[in-house]
C-alpha cells in the first residue's frame, strides 16, 4: 500500500528490507549508527539490526571505503555510506582503482558487489570542498554503475536495485532532497537501471537531466508550456548505464535537445549525450544539442553567487528558449 | 646444445643496448646469475647475468658495440660441450645482426631517425607511478615529449574557447557571423532536419530565407515553406504574422488586450518584414492568379433542410460527444459530388489532364497568431469514403493540431479539390483563388436567415451563397454548373449524404 | 605499550614438523626462486611486458607465512606477488602465462605481473598501488568475522594476512586499515616485509623510526613483532604463535618482517642505492641454503637428492614457459568480458578463467601439456 513518506525513509526502508532478507547486506558509514545517520536516513536501523551491521566508522573514506570492496571480494554486500560524495574523493584509489576494476583485473574471479551512497551536489552554501557533484567525475571510469534517484519512489526502487546488483553502484543523493514527501509502496520493488523515465511528455523540445534537476526541468517545462513550448522531460534515473535510446527516441520526435547537468560542463555527462545525440540523431536535429551544467568555477559560498552557478529552471526555460529558435 | 646468450632488455623502454664491458672471456666458465657484461640501457648502466651454467664459447659483440635488443651478443657451450666446436644455436640471427651493424655504418641517418620514433612510441606508453625511472631519459624522448605538452596545451586551449562560445558567447558569436550574411560564403546554412524535410519534400531550400543564426534554414522554414506551399488565398487574415527572432522589436498586441471602446490612436507604420510563410503565399498565389485562367460561377442553396437535420443528428449524437458542422456536409457533399463529376477532381498537367482516382478534400485553416498567423490547408483523404461522422472527426482533429502543433507534410499534401469557408465571419459571398494543382475551389458564404420564396410564397429561411473559382482550361462554365447543381441538389436534400 | 618480540622465538616449533613438511618448504622456495630467475629472463626476450617486480630473496617469508595459516586464510599482497601466488599453491603455468599476456593466465591475461589472483587458493591477488591493499585486507578479515560471527552465530575461525613492503608505511591508507583493524578488533596480520628500500630509497630516508617500525603499531595500541625474514624457521616459529593468537582473540598483529630482496626493485632499476658488499653479504647467507644445510646435516636430504630437485624444479618452470608459449592470446571479445558481471550494452558479462574451472573440475587434465581454447560462448 503506498502512503507519503520522505525520501530519506525510502531509503531507510530500502535498506531495511534488503538487511532482513540477506544477512551478508550490512550498512557502514560515519555516524550511521549511534547518531542514527548525519542525516538521518539509518534512524532506528541500529536499533533493529545491532552493532555488528549498523557499523559506525571513524572519518577514514579510503580505509572503510577500502575495506567495504574487501568484504565484497568475500562476496559480502555492504552498503557504504559517504556522508559526502564530496569526501569520496580522499577513497578515490579505492573507488576508482579496485572497486570498478577488480573483477576485470582477477580475470573475473573477484566480483565487487558493493553500494556507495551519500550525498550530491550543491546548493546549501557548503562552499567549494564540500559541494561536489561527482557524476561526470567517476562516469568517465568503466565498471562502477552511477545512479541518481529523483522522488522518493524513485529512491527505494532504485536502491533496492543497486543493493541486488552484482556490480559496484555509486548512489547518488541529495541532502536537499531527503525531505521531500512522496507515494512510496510499503512492499519491496524494484526500478531498473538504464531505463530512462518519461517524467512528461511532450513534442517540442526534449530536456535530459539526472536527479535534483529533474525538478528544475519540470518546472521550466511548466513555464514554456504557456509560452506554447512543449517540453518533454527525462529523467535518466542512472547516467551509467546510460538510456541513450530513451533519449534518441524523444529527440527524434521533437528534433530539440537540451541536457541540464549539475556538474561542471568539461568533459561531462551533458557533454558526453550532447556527442552521442549528435552522433545518433544527426539527421533529426534543427539545432545543436544545448547544455545547462553549473559554471565552469568552484562552487562559491555567497547565497546569490552560488544560485547563479547551478542550473535552474529559469536557466533551461533560456536553453530551451534558444534551442528551438524562439529565444 | 649450446645456448646463445642475447642483448636482454634490460629497462620497459630498452629497444638496444651497448655492452660497455665484458666480464669473461671466451673459455671463462660461468654459472648461472653470473655478471658477465656490463650493458648501457636506454637509462642506466646494467649488468648483465646468465642464466645457465657452461663455458662461453665465443663473444660475438664486443666492447663499445651498439645492438638490438634480442640480438646474439655470446655463446655458451653447455657442460661436456667442446666449445671451440660451437656455433650459435640460430645461426641465421647471427648473420641478421652483422647485416644490421654493416647497415647502420652504411646508412646511419636512416637508422637513428627509425629509432628515434620507435623509442618515442614506447616511451610515452610506459607510465606509472610505481616507478621514477625516467629521471635519465635520453634527450629525443624529453624534446618529443615536451613537443606533444605543447600541442595538447594548444588544443586544450582552442576547446576552451569552443566551449565558451557554445555556452556563453552564443549570441555575440553569431551576430558576427551574420553581419557576413547568409551564405555570403556561398555556403548554406541548413539545419540537418531541415535538410531531411526539404529533401522528402523535393524543396529546394535555396529558395528558402533562413530565420535561425546566421540565417540557418531551420525546421519551422521548411514548414512554413511546405504549409504555404498549399496556400490558395489572396487574402490573409490581418496581423497574421508569424513570430521570430527579428519581429521582437514589434510585439503583437493579443486581440483581446485591446480595448474596444478605447479610441483608436493614430495608426503606426511600419514594415513588417516578410515571413518564409507570407513570401510563399505571395509566390504561390501569384503565380495562380497570374498564370490560371480563373472564372467564377456562383449559385445560393436553400440550407433549411440541412441545418434541420443537423439540429436533429447533433442532438443524438451530443451523447457521444459528436458536433457536425455545416462545412461537415459541405465536405461531404462536395466529395460525393465528385463521383457524377470526374473533370472537376482534376489537375492541369501542361500536355494532358490528369483526373485523379482519389477525392481528397482540403479545408482552408487560419491559424492564430501565436503560431505565427497565416493559413494552411489541411486535408481529408478519400472524404468521399468517409461517413459525415469521420469527416467532422478529422477535420477537428486537423484544425486543432494546425493550430497547436502543426500539420505534418503528409498532412497538407495531395488535395484534389478545396473549401475555404468564411461563413463564420458572417461573409455573404467572396471568390478564392485556386490551390495549384487543383483545378477548383468553392468559396463558401454565411447560411443566413432572409426572406425566401418558397413554392411561390414568401417565406423565412435560411440560404447560403457559394462560389467556385476554376480552372478554365480543365473545366468549362457548363462543367462547373453541372457540378454545383448536383452539389445543390445533394445539399437542399441532406438525407443523401447521409448514406 | 608495544609488545614487539625479539627475533629468535622461544621454542623452534618447525623443527619439530615433519621432515616431508619440511622438504616441501624447500621445493616451494626453490620453485620460486627458479620462477623469479626465468621471470627475469623471460622479461629481457620481451615475453614478459610492463613492469615486473621479482620476489629473489624473500622466499622464507612467503613460503613460511603461508605455512604457519591455513589454507582457508585469506592472503592479499602488494605488487611484488609472484612468491606468494606459488607458496599459496598456485600452478606455476598460470601464473607465468598471465605475465605473458596469455588466455591461461590466471587472470585471461588481463591483470599482468602486479595482479595475479587465485580464488581457489584464497589469494586476494596482488594490488599495483602501494598501500591499496591494506584497506581491502581489512575488509577480508572483516568478512569472515562478519560470516562466523554474524552469519553462523559462531566465533571467529580465520586470520587474513595482509602483506606490504616497507614504502607502504608511509602511505595514509595503511594508517587507515590500521585504525580500523584495531578500533574493528579485525583477525588481520599486517606482514610488513621490510627489505630496507622502498623503491630506490633507504628506509632511513624515508620513514621516520625507520629502525624499529614497530613503533607504528604501538600508535594503533596494536601488538607486534620483530621477525627475521632471512631464515624460515624464525619465519614459521616468529609466526605460527601470532596466527593462533589472532585466531583466538580477533585481534590484529603487525609484524616488522626484516628481509632482502636481492634483485632491484623493478627490472629496469640498477640499484647504484646500496653496495655490492651488502648484496652479498646476504646473498652468502641465502634462505634456501640454510634450509637445505639443515635438511642435510639433519639426515633428511642428500647432495643427489637436492640436485635431483633443482633439476626437478627447472623443468617445471621451464615447462610452466612452454605452457605459457603455447597459451593463445586472449581473444578480442576478452576486452568486453568482466569489466561487469552482467551483460549489457556492449559488455559481454563475465566467464571464469581457467584457474578457477580446473579447480571446480579439479583431476581431469593435470597434465595436460595443451593449452585448451578458452571457447565459452
């Protein structure tokens, strides 16, 4: 039966009910247990599975990160939690190094069935160090899977997936969204990788997006909408794999692109659709593919700065504007 | 069996090396992890062992001689072997390196260029941080390398300022793209799918006016060429133009933010610059009018009966949703009338007449000016196979996607014969001017309510004017009359468009 | 509060093994010795690419570790992989056609020299980043905890050995996987074995309290030990009290292994570091000499015996090579196969290699000379 929760109990139940079905399943991070999570996404799962699977680490994301893709080489399932994506990068040769590569390099003796999840992204002034969006980062590395939840039914679907999934899967959260309310089913299920959602449909325009800005797009799509501009959305659900024939088959419909991409724009996941649309819909497009990513800077702490570096509606209503002409 | 001993390599990048120094003599025995030379690598000074235990048997490279790596430098004569009767196991190799050293002499500038691009190829493969050894890296290396810093550094430099023009400078970067004007180059700027359509169109999109930057030929011109391509009016509902980038300094007031009972301000001129729409209907219509002969046969049709049974079926079908419109029959009738009247579902074909096997029925759809005002015609395939409900179902369908979406190509394309009705406007009577290549086009008035004579009595009802604009080289006046009385007789008795 | 042992056990518990075990000791350094020397030889006629680090001089210490846990103990080591890989059990044909770039290889060719891996053998391969291995040790010593404890609702049975050089000490994720062993109580031996370079650079110019490394552990609160690496039997009596402790209590050990390698520290490196002198003065007193000396003046083994050996041991090196010749190179559809464990796009899911499908049908080809075409569809 579905009822509204927040986000981060979708996670919560994700996780619970994976724990209670597959005892190799254990949860490690800083502050997951006793504090029951930084934010709050593993309250009360101390409680009911104790202290040796609701494990608290000290602040060491190469050592426990390291350690995690060890007991996955056991064929354990951990569930490793960054409190930021932003401190994944000091586990970067763990992550980076053994988790995507290890089955590759045994010859495929060792698998590494393993979750990173945490938070994503900007916008809550944390300044430059804390404020990463890592997913074109680590996409340009073959063998991890990145998956970016965007409501709450998303969420629990998703993760139960990427906790199922053989491979390693970097889960990509955000703190800005863990409060968000939405219909969640109490049962378990499943939602796919690599199978892009249809958030809205539409003929004039397609706009991708991964995650928080799926939401930005809704609403510039609701905007153009007056304007006439009938905006199809996409939400990726996870940028590797990647649903490029989702995005080729709305393209091919509306003969516009847009990709909205909260990283920075080099070498990016705009920049790597934008190609493969390119490549893909030549003949189909009536303008070059157009991207809305965060400035090409560090991410600013002043309130006024730091929204102008992301992408926002009134950003993509301005891209979808001049990507079909009408600006 | 005697064992050769051959150049090691000894480095990731050793291609060949020099042995500096021998360390044993020809009937020296040796064991097994011995040094017996000293060879300089690529990067350092090594020493070389053996891997075998025996005697050597002869030193075939000597001292301060430079060879490939694998190259037979020594023989080893194993245990109980005589080693002044040895040879190299692989003789031929032998011979391969005395060729190689006498090549070298003979042709030395050939010989470094090869190798300076090998070693390049190698040494920009092998890196990793697990290792500091290319502290002595030879001097063609570091040139080569620092050369390809610099070509990388300028590439990088010209994908910066690409993608500063993709995200930022869009705008700036085609203003001064345009001020060369378009195709000022002689080349055209088409969009790709504007390319595609034009070319499913057989359009040639030199004849079309670009309005993307720099005058790009982008999808909606192609449209608007296609559309207007149908066009069949001279005239064009006032302040149907469409929107653009260049009409930006001259915003359309919405009719409904006018106010009325305002006094009008002297009006304004100005130049409205043409849209590719607007210049094809120009072109189109002119030719028509210019080119057909037209003639004009007008006859007015009691509609009492018909809107009586109009009244009647929509309030049976109001259940269901379905509204029939006076133009429904009208597109019926016009099909059905087809059939007695073969010559006026035809085309002028220069040599010959083409009469068409299909009876695809256009209707005249203004659009509003949102979408950019003008008209396209829209047309009903095969109404004469269609019942009045499908008829008023497609022609809904077509109008409300022409004026939200727009019609498709196939959508507009292959009318035998079309309507244009302004009753809607309370028009009486006004004559259209042909849609190339029909032969003929019914201008159809307002049903109004007048005073009549009926079976000799004066009497109220309602009667509408119609009037077809032909073609006078496929259809003569006598043709057109029959036509229109048979259409009058099917109208003023509805019941037959019914079955 | 460091409770580091001196070198020489109390009591010499492997000279009380049986003199088969003992033998056994023997032949396995043997065998890596020979498989180091044609390593060498194979990696200068250019069979052998990239980099190649060889393990000549420090058999003692993996034959004598291995031999002092048991089969069912994970081991996981860095780069310098070759020893372990054969004192854990692995057939030396593999492990040289993965140095060849072979389909035989342990690992379809696909891992190289740095990366040799043996599930069946429980041997967590080798790992190419200096220090990267310790983290995952951890995670090792975690999971079977985790399995015995969690899962089985028993006690802990396994102790994971997790071997390092002396540069990894200066690494922050060794730091880290000490911190966690300790505040985790993980069953993990930390074997440092520490040679005295790291790289070309002396341990006393790059590690601070490089003399007495056991003063890492002491931070952690961890016990630790100081054992000759240049001798097995200190080796197996130094370690075989650690394993059971580790054993029993769950708790993590280090140990300050003191070896030598007696090559470079790759194959290009001409060690102008350090001085013939000190080469050979190690070289002089050799591992293996010491073990076979014992043999013989014990009784066990003869001079012919021993000869018969080394001849023994050559030929199957050399016929590890012919195999390794003769392995097809992988073939192209190899690029695509295991990078993920299901297929999708263009990835062709993954197939075990045939290390891991000989042990499953372990008897039905053991000596076959030919390499089978690894013809999985």
């Amino acid at each position: 039966m579905p009822r509204e929760i927040e986000f981060r109990e979708a996670l919560r139940e994700a996780m619970s009910q994976c724990m209670r079905d597959d005892p190799r399943v254990f949860l490690m991070g800083e502050e997951v247990a006793e504090y029951n999570g930084a934010y709050k996404v593993s309250k009360g799962m101390l409680d009911e599975f104790g202290p040796r699977r609701v494990i608290d680490t000290p602040i060491s994301e190469n050592g426990f990160a390291g350690l995690g893709i060890g007991a996955a080489m056991m064929g354990l399932r951990p569930i490793i939690e960054f409190m930021s994506w932003s401190f994944s990068l000091v586990a970067a040769d763990q992550i980076l190094n053994n988790a995507p590569k290890m089955l590759y390099m045994s010859g495929g003796q060792f698998g590494c069935p393993i979750v990173f999840r945490g938070n994503n992204g900007a916008g809550g002034q944390l300044g430059s160090t804390h404020s990463w969006c890592v997913e074109s980062l680590y996409a340009n590395v073959p063998g991890v899977k990145i998956v970016l939840p965007t409501t709450p039914y998303e969420a629990k679907g998703l993760l139960r997936t990427a906790i199922l999934d053989p491979d390693p899967v970097f889960f990509l959260e955000s703190e800005r969204m863990l409060g968000m309310k939405g219909d969640v089913p109490e049962e378990p299920y499943e939602v796919p990788f690599g199978k892009a959602r249809i958030v809205r449909e539409g003929t004039d325009c397609t706009i991708v997006s991964f995650g928080r800005p799926v939401h930005f797009c809704i609403e510039a799509a609701e905007t153009l909408e007056k304007d006439g501009i009938d905006c199809e959305v996409l939400d990726g659900r996870s940028v590797r794999p990647l649903d490029i024939d989702a995005i080729v088959k709305s393209v091919r419909k509306t003969n516009y692109c847009v990709v909205v991409d909260q990283a920075w724009p080099f070498a990016s996941i705009s920049s790597e659709i934008a190609s493969q649309v390119h490549k893909r819909c030549f003949d189909d497009l009536d303008n070059h593919v157009h991207r809305v990513n965060a400035d090409d800077v560090p991410a600013p702490y002043a309130y006024n700065l730091e929204q102008e570096m992301l992408p926002n509606a009134r950003k993509i209503v301005e891209a979808v504007r001049s990507a079909t002409y009408q600006a | 069996m005697s064992i050769d001993i051959t150049m090691p390599r000894l480095s990731d990048t050793m291609e060949s090396g020099t042995i500096l120094k021998w360390n044993v003599k020809e009937g020296d025995e040796v064991s097994s992890g011995d040094v017996v030379a000293d060879v300089e690598t690529d990067k350092a000074t090594m020493e070389m062992q053996v891997y075998d235990d025996g005697t050597i048997a002869r030193i075939v490279v000597d001292e301060g001689d430079t060879v490939d790596v694998g190259t037979v430098i020594a023989i080893l004569a194993e245990e109980g072997e005589d080693p002044s009767g040895v040879d190299s196991s692989s003789e031929s190799s032998e011979k391969k390196s005395k060729k190689k050293e006498a090549k070298a002499s003979d042709d030395e500038d050939e010989e470094d260029s090869s190798d300076e691009e090998k070693s390049t190829a190698t040494a920009t493969k092998d890196r990793d941080d697990d290792e500091d050894d290319d502290s002595e890296e030879d001097d063609s290396d570091r040139e080569s390398k620092s050369k390809k810093k610099d070509d990388s550094k300028k590439e990088s430099r010209r994908e910066d300022s690409e993608a500063e023009s993709d995200d930022r400078g869009e705008k700036d970067s085609d203003r001064s793209r345009s001020d060369e004007g378009a195709g000022g180059n002689g080349r055209l700027r088409v969009s790709p799918v504007a390319r595609r359509l034009a070319d499913d169109h057989q359009i040639d999109v030199r004849n079309i006016q670009g309005s993307g930057p720099s005058g790009r030929i982008i999808k909606r011109d192609v449209m608007n060429a296609i559309e207007s391509g149908a066009e069949t009016r001279a005239s064009v509902p006032p302040g149907a133009k469409r929107k653009s980038t260049s009409d930006v300094a001259h915003p359309i007031v919405p009719a409904a933010a006018q106010d009325e009972d305002q006094a009008p301000g002297p009006l304004e001129e100005t130049s409205i610059k043409l849209s590719n729409m607007r210049q094809t209907i120009a072109k189109r219509l002119v030719e028509s009018k210019t080119t057909i002969p037209h003639y004009q046969v007008t006859l007015t049709f009691n509609m009492d009966p018909l809107l009586e049974l109009r009244k009647t079926l929509n309030q049976q079908l109001e259940p269901q949703g379905v509204k029939l419109s006076v133009n429904d029959f009208l597109v019926r009738a016009c099909a059905i009338a087809m059939h007695r009247h073969h010559e006026v579902n035809a085309s002028w074909g220069e040599d010959h007449i083409k009469v068409h096997g299909e009876v695809n029925v256009g209707i005249a759809i203004s659009l509003p000016a949102s979408r950019g005002g003008g008209l396209v015609v829209g047309v009903i395939r095969n109404a004469d196979q269609m019942g009045l409900r499908g008829i008023s179902a497609e022609s809904k369908r077509l109008a409300e996607k022409a004026r939200t979406k727009g019609l498709t190509t196939e959508e507009m394309s292959d009318s035998t014969f079309t309507i244009s009705n302004l009753g809607m406007f309370g028009v009486e009577h006004f004559t259209a001017i042909i849609n190339p290549p029909n032969s003929a086009i019914l201008a159809v008035g307002a049903a109004i309510q007048k005073p009549v004579v009926r079976d000799g009595a004066l009497a109220v009802g309602h009667e509408m004017q119609a009037t077809l604009s032909l073609d006078h080289r496929v259809i003569d006046g006598a043709m057109a009359a029959e036509y229109l009385r048979t259409l009058k007789q099917i109208i003023e008795n509805p019941a037959s468009v019914l079955v | 509060m460091t409770t580091a042992t001196q070198p020489q056990a109390e009591e010499n518990l492997a000279a009380k093994l049986p003199p088969d075990t003992l033998q056994q000791w023997l032949r396995d350094m043997l065998l890596i010795r020979e498989f180091e020397v044609r390593t060498m030889q194979a990696y200068q006629d250019r069979k052998i690419g990239g980099f190649c680090h060889v393990y000549i001089g420090q058999e003692a210490v993996a034959v004598g570790c291995t031999a002092a846990v048991e089969h069912k103990d994970p081991i996981i080591t860095a780069y310098r992989d070759h020893g372990h890989a054969l004192a854990r059990g692995m057939d030396p044909r593999y492990a040289m056609a993965e140095m060849y770039g072979k389909i035989g290889g342990c690992a379809k060719g696909k891992g190289g020299s740095m990366h040799l891996f043996d599930k069946p053998n429980n041997m967590f391969g080798g790992h190419g980043i200096v220090g990267a291995q310790c983290p995952l040790g951890t995670g090792l010593a975690f999971a079977t905890k985790y399995e015995d404890e969690v899962m089985k609702g028993g006690t802990n049975t396994r102790v994971t050995l997790c071997f390092l050089g002396d540069g990894a000490l200066n690494q922050g994720a060794f730091h880290e996987a000490m911190n966690l062993a300790g505040i985790l109580d993980l069953p993990i031996i930390f074997i440092c074995e520490n040679n005295g370079y790291s790289m070309g650079t002396a341990i006393s110019r790059g590690t601070t309290m490089g003399h007495n490394i056991t003063s890492k552990a002491a931070g952690y609160g961890m016990e630790s030990a100081i054992i000759d690496g240049m001798d097995i039997f200190t080796v197996y009596n130094g370690m075989k009290p650690l394993v059971d402790r580790c054993r029993d209590t769950s708790r993590p050990i280090f140990v300050d292994m003191r070896t030598y390698r007696y090559k470079g520290h790759s194959m290009s490196d001409p060690r102008k570091y350090r001085t013939k002198e000190e080469e050979q003065q190690y070289e002089s007193n050799d591992v293996i000499d010491k073990l076979a000396n014992w043999l013989m003046q014990e009784g066990h083994l003869t001079e012919d015996a021993y000869d018969k050996l080394v001849k023994e041991i050559r030929k199957e090196v050399r016929a590890s090579m012919k195999w390794a010749d003769n392995s097809p190179e992988p073939d192209i559809k190899e690029l695509y196969t295991d990078v993920f464990v299901e297929e999708w796009g263009p990835f062709l899911g993954t197939s075990p290699p045939q290390i891991v499908k000989d042990a499953e049908g372990a008897g039905n080809d053991e000596d076959d000379d030919e390499t089978r075409e690894d013809d999985d569809d």
